[in-house]
C-alpha cells in the first residue's frame, strides 16, 4: 500500500447495473455496523492516532464521516425533490478542527450514523430506477453529477475510512 490516503483506491465511476445497486445499498446500510467494529477495543489513546503522518485522528475520521453523510442524505433528497439543485460545499479540513470533532467521544456520531443511515438506506431502498439518473451540481467541482454517481461516491467513502481506520490498526498491531 503505497498511498496511505487510499487504502482501496480512489473512487472510480462506474456504469449502472443491479448487482452494483444491491452492493453499494448494503455498503450504506452497513457502514454504522463496520465502523463500529472498527473501533472495536481501541482506547483513547489510540482513536486519537493520525492514520498516517499528516492525517486526521481516529477520531477527526469518526466524526467526519458523520458530518459528510449527513450532507449526503440532505443532497439525495434534494436531488429527489428538486431539478439539478446546487449543493452545499463544506470545508472538510476546517470542521474536523471544531470543537465536537476534536473533543467528543465517537461513539457520539456511531450512534448517529446508526439513526442516520436507518433513514438513508429507507430513502434508498425506494428510489426507482429512472431516478438514479437525476442530478445535483456541485459548485465548487463545477461539476453535475447523477444520483447514480452520488451513491457510488458515498459507498466507496464508506468503504474507505473504514479501511483507513483497519489498516492502521493493522500496521499498528492494534488487532
């Protein structure tokens, strides 16, 4: 693994089938579960690790996961409920300095991602398929993007950080 950053690559567009439906509902379905055991056994110390050198914290990661999917679920159900809205950029790096990123407990926002991805995945589970095709338009990439392309992006980052937070507990001999 030469790239720390990605320890399963970056994300890569992919074209619509059933079967990659199915796999990235249950990468979003199960994202709370996996983060979780994750974070399983870990002490403060230890969530409070930089998964590599320059990198956020265990913890900043935990936290901004929480703060990025809940992002993700207002733009799906603006991109449902409204023609190619434009959608809110945030910066990531600023808030995993606030305060609630960088004092609380993790479990703070597993527990959220537990409510939150309850209510994502019943929104997702529901959407037709012509509906995939709908589309936000990033302002910041300058970028439109389809439904399709969203929930690819945020199966992939689910899938990501959880491997972040693993291969560092692997490198670290943390198991």
């Amino acid at each position: 693994m030469d790239d720390l950053r990605y320890p399963i690559d970056r994300y890569i567009e992919q074209a619509f089938t059933h079967d990659l439906l199915k796999e990235w509902l249950l990468d979003i379905q199960y994202l709370p579960h996996h983060l979780e055991n994750a974070l399983l056994n870990l002490d403060e110390n230890q969530i409070d690790t930089p998964y590599r050198e320059g990198g956020w914290s265990i913890r900043q990661l935990v936290h901004h996961v929480a703060d990025s999917h809940m992002n993700a679920y207002i733009r799906f159900k603006l991109g449902l409920s409204e023609e190619n809205p434009s959608i809110k950029p945030y910066n990531q790096d600023a808030w995993a300095q606030m305060p609630d990123t960088k004092n609380i407990p993790v479990n703070i926002s597993v527990t959220l991602l537990f409510a939150l991805h309850r209510r994502w995945i019943e929104l997702l589970n529901n959407v037709q398929p012509n509906e995939w095709e709908r589309t936000l338009f990033h302002p910041e990439y300058k970028k439109t993007m389809s439904l399709w392309y969203v929930l690819g992006l945020y199966a992939w980052h689910s899938r990501h950080h959880v491997a972040q937070i693993t291969s560092l507990r692997k490198r670290m001999g943390w198991n």
